[in-house]
C-alpha cells in the first residue's frame, strides 16, 4: 500500500526536478538523482549522470522555449521504487517560428532510507493525438518562471 507521504515526496520531487530543468540548477538537481543514474533521451541515446548534469547547466533557454507546462502527472509506489510519470508541453522558437510539442517521461525513483531518489528518466515524444488535455495540467513556466495557478 502506498503511504500518503510518499506520494506527496514525490509529487514535491517532480515539480523541484522540472523546476531544476527550468533553472538550470544542476547542484539542487544532483542532490534528487542516484550516482549511477542514467537518462535515455527521445532518439533512445543513454547519457550517464555526469555528461547528463554537465548539460543541465545549458538545456532550458526561455528565449527559444518560451512556454513549458506539466500535465498528466501519474504516481505509483511498489515498495521501494516508484515510477513518476507525467507530460510537459512545450512551445521551442525555430528559425522564427513556434513549435509546439509535448514529450512524455518516466522517471523511476528508488527509495534509499527516508529518501527517493531518481535512478533513470525516460523521453518519449508524443504524437498530437495522444496529447493530454489542459485540464490535467499541474504547472506552467512562461519566459522560465512559474506562473500562479488559479
């Protein structure tokens, strides 16, 4: 049985990574992922927590993505590892012009004592008819900063 205070640990988990991403806070994002974490990207490349935190620094640039949200958020706990999983869509300045898209991600976290920590995340691209309505979004960053929900 999943105990509330898990599900609320890593819901607070998900909204600090994406937070992270958005910041581009790679000492707060090293602290939520294990030493032997490994992210597997939409071209289905593997990038190990090193080259991974290295390029967190630079990821997010609110000037070509200027309009990020998160939606669909999903939880399950199975003991000692929980998959967290949700959707962000997003808005990407090409060559003038704005492309939305929207990438689904699993992350699996695993529980080390009192703490979740995340050992893989999963990109997966999303076809527009798959799209999770606005209704489940959780959060929206404009310009890179959180805007307030009503």
């Amino acid at each position: 049985m999943t105990h509330i205070d898990d599900l609320a640990d890593l819901r607070a988990l998900n909204a600090r990574f994406i937070h992270n991403f958005i910041t581009c806070d790679v000492e707060s994002h090293g602290k939520i992922i294990h030493p032997q974490f490994v992210c597997i990207s939409t071209n289905g490349s593997k990038q190990q927590r090193a080259a991974y935190l290295h390029d967190w620094a630079t990821d997010f640039d609110a000037a070509t993505i200027p309009y990020w949200d998160t939606r669909d958020e999903q939880i399950e706990v199975f003991g000692d590892v929980a998959l967290v999983r949700s959707t962000n869509k997003y808005v990407r300045r090409i060559d003038g012009r704005d492309v939305v898209g929207m990438t689904t991600y699993t992350d699996t976290y695993i529980r080390q004592g009192e703490t979740w920590l995340c050992i893989q995340a999963q990109l997966t691209p999303v076809s527009p008819e798959h799209y999770p309505p606005d209704a489940t979004i959780v959060s929206v960053y404009v310009d890179g900063h959180l805007q307030p929900r009503s």
